[in-house]
C-alpha cells in the first residue's frame, strides 16, 4: 500500500440561488436566497514524491481569486456553464474551473455549514 499526502486550502464566499425542480420538493427553494459557503481544494501526491513540500499553499491563491470573483456575491443562477444552482453542480463546477490551474488537484469539497450540508468531489486513484 502507498501512502499518500493530501493537503487542503480552505475559502469562503457568499451567494444567492433559486432552484426550479420537479414537483413534489420544496417550493422554498424557488425563491430567491442565499449561503455562506465554504469550500476547499485538495491536492494529492505520493508520499516518496514529496521532497520539501507537496504544493506552496501561495500557489493557490490566484485559483482561489479567480473562483472567487465568478462565484461571490453572485446570482448562481447566471453563472455561465452551472445548468442547476444545487450543491453537487457547484462542487463540480468548481472542480473543472480548477483543474487545469492546480497541478495534482485531488478534489473540491463545498459546504453549507448553517444547512449541515456538504459535498465532496475526489478523483478516483
């Protein structure tokens, strides 16, 4: 078995959404509110690997600055390339808008602390 290092930098931002779904769920959802997110970049490498250090968490912060100035303060529900404003959808748009920016990029977990709600996104080895 390899052992592997993941390392995780945390962001927030804030955001509002409203949701059309099928009949039967909440009709809350339609109207328009808002969250307080919270969200983390993972980054894996191997163990052996790993001389001084995996990543320089500095590195990130202009993937996070540009993530940031998409989604804060933002209507979701205008964010080109996000088909539906749910949890799962901005975890995964988050993932893609990252990806080619952050070598070895593992994963993005999302939550809606005040909700109990979150959601993780990894790549599978």
């Amino acid at each position: 078995m390899k052992a592997h290092i993941i390392l995780s930098r945390n962001f927030t931002f804030e955001a509002a959404h409203s949701i059309d779904l099928p009949d039967g769920t909440d009709p809350g959802y339609k109207h328009l509110h808002g969250h307080s997110f919270s969200a983390s970049l993972m980054i894996k490498g191997r163990q052996e690997d790993i001389d001084k250090w995996l990543i320089d968490f500095g590195s990130l912060d202009p993937v996070i600055n540009k993530i940031r100035a998409k989604l804060d303060h933002a209507y979701l529900n205008d964010i080109e390339g996000l088909k539906y404003s749910t949890l799962e959808n901005l975890c995964a748009y988050i993932f893609k808008m990252a990806e080619p920016m952050v070598p070895g990029l593992h994963g993005v977990e999302i939550s809606r602390h005040t909700c109990g709600q979150t959601c993780k996104l990894v790549m599978s080895d």
